[in-house]
C-alpha cells in the first residue's frame, strides 16, 4: 500500500510549471478553482512568465485532467497551444 501524498497550496505555488507539449515554462500556480461540493480540484491559474526578475503576462487555465505529473520541483502539464506567443519587437538603434 503506498501513503497518499499531500501538498499545501503554497508548496504547489513554489513548484514551476512545464508544458510537455511543447516543452516551455508556463510560470507558476497563481489561483485554483476547488469544487466545494466534494472538495476536487478543477483547475489551476498559471501566470505566464514573461519578464526575467518578475512574472508579467497572460494567465493560463489549466484543467486538473491536464496535469500529467506533480514532482518536487515541478508540475508537469500537457497542453496544446493554438499559436506560440508572438516574439518581442525587436527594437532598431539608429545612431
């Protein structure tokens, strides 16, 4: 028999979260949406990680059917994008 595994909210905040789809950090866990009926977990918000010292950017609603694996560290996801976020301007010197 294996022990069940459990997690504050705040130990899955520090997790990073990874696409398996494409292989690209999402961010981290900002919210979750529980059903308080039977206390399940639906989803998670993920805040996409943009900037370098700060995360900034769009929100991610990832369904717990998603969630592929939860480790130490990380919490492996797997879904599809549509389209891949538009790069950043590049930016022309003149001088």
């Amino acid at each position: 028999m294996t022990a069940l595994k459990q997690a504050t909210f705040e130990e899955l905040c520090a997790k990073e979260v990874i696409n398996t789809a494409d292989c690209r950090r999402l961010g981290y866990i900002s919210d979750m949406c529980i059903d308080l009926e039977c206390g399940r977990i639906l989803s998670f918000t993920v805040r996409e990680c943009t900037g370098f010292f700060a995360p900034k950017g769009n929100e991610i609603c990832i369904p717990w059917e998603n969630i592929t694996k939860i480790g130490d560290d990380i919490i492996f996801v797997n879904i599809c994008h549509a389209a891949p976020p538009p790069p950043p301007p590049k930016r022309r010197f003149f001088g």
